[in-house]
C-alpha cells in the first residue's frame, strides 16, 4: 500500500488516537456494515481487550465506542453535545440506528472491559487493542459479529484484514513508490528533486483515489467544525487541492494551540492536573513585554509551551489533529510554530509558506515509513512509536522547511529516534497526562535539536533510518507487554494517583 498524508494527519478528538478515534470509527463502521446487510436486530453488545480494556476509561474508549453507535464521526462530532448525548443513552438503553431501527444497548451492561484477556480469540496472538461488536436476536443469539483492531493513529482494521498480508489494502499508484528511506534518498537523487517534491506528485496522484477525496472534502468541509476554508479553495483542484487541504490541517493545529493556552482549570480524570500552557504563555508574554528577550533559547520555550498546550487540550478531550497519533499531537504542530515565529520570521510570507508545506509533506514521508515498515501504535511499541515517531517526523520536516538536503532530513530523522529508543507507554491511570503532556514537550525540542545537528554535521551518522526504524520495532517486540499501554507497570505502577 501507499499510505496518505491524508490518513497520517486526521481531525479528531482527544484524548487518544488509537483508544478514542480509532474504536469511534470502528464502532460507526459497524453500524454502516449493519445497515449494508439490511440487519439490525435486536441489540448490540461491545467487547474490548488488552489495552483498550486496561486503560479504556482513561481513555475515553467507552465514550468513543458510545458515539460511533451513534453514528458520530471523530472529525465532525460536535464536542459540547456528547455528554447530553451519553446521558440520554445510559438513560434508555437504546439506539435509533439511521434513525429508525431501535436496537439495545445498555452501556453498563453491554459495554465490557476484558482486563484479564488480551485478545478477543484466546490464544490468537494479534495486536494488543481489539474489540468485538455483536448483533443478537430477541433470544440473545448472535446474528453477526466482527473483530476490529485500532492499529494506532486512529487506523483501524477488521480481523480480516489485519490477517492478509497486505492488511486489506488494496495498492495504489504514485509517481514515486518507496518502501524504504534509502529508496526515498535513491529517488530524489535520480530524479532531482526533494522529498516533498516527490511526497506532493504522491498526494496529487492519489486524488484518483475516492478514499483519498473522501478525507480531503472531510477536511475542507464546512460542516467540520472551526473550518476556516474559503468556498474557492475548496473547489480547488490537484496541487492547489493538495496544498489547500494540508494549510487547513495547519489552521486546525493553530486552533487547537490557541485553545490550549486560553483554556484555564484542571484537566478531567480524576488526576487533578493543572493546565499550565496558560501561565507559561503569560511569563513568556511578560519577558517580552519587560524586554528580556535576549535569552537564546527563549524559543525553546515557546515550542514547549505550544506542545503542552496541544497535548493538554487532547487530554480534556479537544479536538486535535492526530499527528501521527493524539498521544503525539503535540510534537509536529510545535514545530511547525518554532519553524514559523522563529526560524522563518524574517523571511517573505511566500518563503515562509513553501518552507510549510515541506515540512508537513517532509513529515509525513517520515511518518508513512514507520507506519509501513514498523508501528505508531503505543500499544505495540510502546511511547517510542508516538512521541519519538512525531519527533522523528519533525525533525526531517524542519530540515527540508530550512531548506536542508534530503540527506540530511533523513539525518535528522534518524537522530531523532535514536534518542527515544526504549520509551516507555505507562500513563498514570491511563490517561493522556502524566508523563505524556510534559513528554510532548520534551520531544518537540529534541526534534530542534536533531534538525539543527543533522544540518550543521552532515554526513557523519553511521546508523541509516531504516535500521532506526526496524531497531525501533524490534525493541517494541521486545519490550514488556505491561509497558505498553495497559498501566500496569513503570509511573502508572508506582505513582499513587491522587
């Protein structure tokens, strides 16, 4: 397969990618699934495992599962209605699947955490955040049931799929098939031209693909809440489409940032975390005003604070752009703000807008190798798959925005991973909080500091991306199933939530 940037890069909610988006969209693909069979039944029950069992009600993974039988979708769900929405299921015990089709389901009772089980077929080793969805009769027999698994980033894919080699995927064509980063390096060099020149020829091919059209209208929607999109960019066709779509991603991340620092209080969960984007945006603020601004790395600060922000609007449940998972959001959108208030602030808005787009195109380049060829899923691999992911992503994308060669944006990028090996994934109380907020933070800045280091010392790093990348994965395999995601070890374990 050929992965989008479209697919890597998604609007959604918080606080998780693969707990939240993902059993969202699982559970309104069944509903869709049901009424493609012209069957409803007379109830549903909904079965998690492994991870999503563990730290589901952390996550918000009962919430999710409850919306998509709802038929809401993560990207256009209207955040304020979703309590009064729950509330009035929980009340009734009943849906109105299309509206008409009235069919139990009794969140309290058939809504079911399986700590004890990591798969949803005993003994069948697959990945560790599955779920199953059944239709019953009158009687309690089942009519129809499937397996899905939230394969992280929001990705899902039924038991079917997950089990063909090619996880169901049908192939798709581009100008520019690579599989590898040394194919990526081998075909800028033979056709001249940059890894976002290549990535942007990519997305513009695959506008052939309904898939792909479907997401980017979703984007450009103005339906979607906060959509700031003009009716004549909407209709753009091909590169301008392209461009169009990842500068509304952009804009989606900016609002999320702003929301991050103006949002005021305590993070919900029980954990009592205080939001502090707010009071280090203002001591920010107030160093500028009183002229102390001639700290060098003041704006090492600022893509903290950015990051932060992002992340801790994810964690109350904000809308995000998953990038490439929410537990990482805050990684690229830092980022591309220290590329665009700090590292570009001198130059022309065309200037600073090109050095955009190849950052984002850059990134997901980056991200779709992982993808592919390894996991974003912290379920799998542990945090190294989602925040070391986003820094590794980001670190590539703010060479080529700076204007650095493709060599040294796979530099960067192979630096980046290098030094977030062996993370961890044990949120306390599985929650997107501690240490995943302040960890956003930290990633972000070891993405400048691999960038800068990539492009000042060329040509000296012996290990290459793609052997980052499959040590990565190895090390994911290897890791301890109880530091991946299910809070049964490591801070989660011996933190005492308060």
């Amino acid at each position: 397969m050929h992965t989008s940037l479209f697919e890597l890069f998604k609007i959604g909610i918080g606080p998780s990618s693969s707990h939240t988006v993902g059993p969202m969209r699982a559970s309104l693909r069944f509903v869709r699934e049901l009424a493609a069979r012209g069957e409803f039944g007379a109830a549903i029950t909904v079965d998690l495992y492994g991870s999503l069992a563990l730290t589901g009600i952390g996550h918000g993974t009962d919430r999710a599962v409850m919306m998509g039988l709802l038929e809401e979708s993560p990207d256009t769900v209207d955040l304020d209605a979703i309590d009064g929405r729950i509330e009035r299921l929980r009340a009734t015990g009943e849906l109105k699947l299309l509206g008409e089709h009235a069919v139990r389901f009794d969140p309290a009772a058939d809504l079911r955490f399986h700590r004890e089980q990591m798969y949803p077929d005993a003994g069948v080793v697959t990945h560790p955040n599955g779920m199953r969805f059944t239709l019953l009769d009158k009687g309690g027999k089942a009519l129809f049931a499937q397996v899905y698994y939230s394969v992280g980033g929001g990705f899902i894919l039924s038991a079917e799929e997950f089990a063909s080699a090619d996880g169901g995927a049908k192939k798709r064509d581009v100008p520019y098939m690579f599989s590898s980063g040394d194919e990526l390096l081998k075909l800028g060099e033979a056709r001249g031209l940059s890894i976002a020149e290549m990535v942007l020829a990519n997305e513009v091919a695959l506008l052939a693909d309904p898939t792909i059209v479907r997401r980017i209208d979703r984007i450009v929607s103005p339906l979607r809440p906060g959509n700031k999109m003009t009716q004549m960019e909407a209709l753009l066709t091909g590169e301008g489409r392209v461009k169009a779509a990842i500068f509304t991603l952009w804009q989606a991340m900016s609002d999320c940032i702003e929301r991050g620092i103006a949002t005021e209080g305590t993070l919900p969960g029980g954990l009592n975390v205080r939001r502090r984007a707010p009071g280090l945006a203002r001591r920010l603020a107030k160093m500028e005003a009183d002229g102390k601004t001639r700290d060098p790395l003041a704006p090492l600060d600022s893509v903290t604070l950015v990051a932060m922000a992002v992340n801790e609007e994810n964690a109350a449940g904000g809308r995000v752009v998953t990038a490439p998972t929410n537990g990482a959001a805050g990684v690229i959108p830092a980022i591309a703000y220290y590329y665009v208030h700090h590292a570009a602030s001198e130059i022309s808005d065309a200037e600073r807008e090109a050095g955009l787009l190849r950052y984002f195109l850059t990134a997901a380049a980056i991200g779709i190798l992982y993808k592919e060829n390894a996991s974003i899923s912290g379920a799998e691999v542990g945090c190294q798959g989602e925040v070391g992911v986003a820094c590794s992503m980001a670190a590539g994308g703010l060479v080529a925005a700076l204007g650095g060669d493709n060599a040294a944006v796979e530099g960067a990028a192979e630096i980046a991973m290098e030094h977030n090996l062996g993370m961890t994934c044990d949120p306390i109380g599985g929650l997107v909080q501690i240490p995943c907020i302040e960890r956003n933070g930290m990633g972000a800045v070891k993405a400048v500091n691999a960038a800068r280091l990539a492009m000042n010392d060329q040509g000296v790093h012996k290990v290459s991306l793609d052997q980052v990348i499959e040590t990565m994965y190895r090390t994911g395999m290897d890791m301890q199933s109880r530091y991946k995601e299910t809070s049964l070890a490591g801070l989660a374990l011996n933190i005492i939530e308060c």
